[in-house]
C-alpha cells in the first residue's frame, strides 16, 4: 500500500511541473474554430484522445475474438478425389 501510495504522490508532482512549465497560451485552430488555450490542456486533451482510441481498439479486438469463439469449429476438408482409392 505505501508503494502505491507513493507512485501516486511522485505522479502528482510530474503533473504539477508539468501544468507549471507548460501553462502558456497556444493557439488551436481546427476547421473554424480557433482559441487560445494553456499548452497543458492541450496535452491532456491528446493524452485522454489517445486513450479513448486505445480503449476503443482493445474493446474491438476483445469483442471480435468473443464472436470467433462462438462460432462452430470449421468442418473437415473434402478429399480432393471424388473417385475410391484404387486396390492393387
């Protein structure tokens, strides 16, 4: 419990410095649309993007190997020769 404890006070502080150094304005335009907003924000806006199309990807893939997993094992092969195997 003390490690976790600890991780998670070293993470807070990495995110102090970081709203510290990086608490300028940067300008975004996107389409028609432009504002002026901390470069902090900014990251964390990536970082939370980023996130979702991860979790998004992971949820996919979990889903798609559900559905391959219901599905009924594929039948054996047919023999190639429709004629019986010749005697000699």
């Amino acid at each position: 419990m003390k490690t976790k404890a600890g991780l998670i006070a070293v993470l807070i502080v990495l995110l102090l410095i970081l709203i510290i150094q990086n608490s300028g304005a940067v300008h975004v335009r996107l389409y028609f649309w432009s504002l002026d907003i901390p470069a902090f924000l900014m990251v964390l806006g990536v970082f939370l993007v980023g996130l979702l199309v991860g979790y998004l990807a992971a949820h996919m893939e979990k889903r798609r190997d559900r559905k391959q997993a219901a599905l009924p094992p594929p039948s054996p092969p047919r023999s190639a020769s429709i004629l019986p195997p010749s005697s000699k």
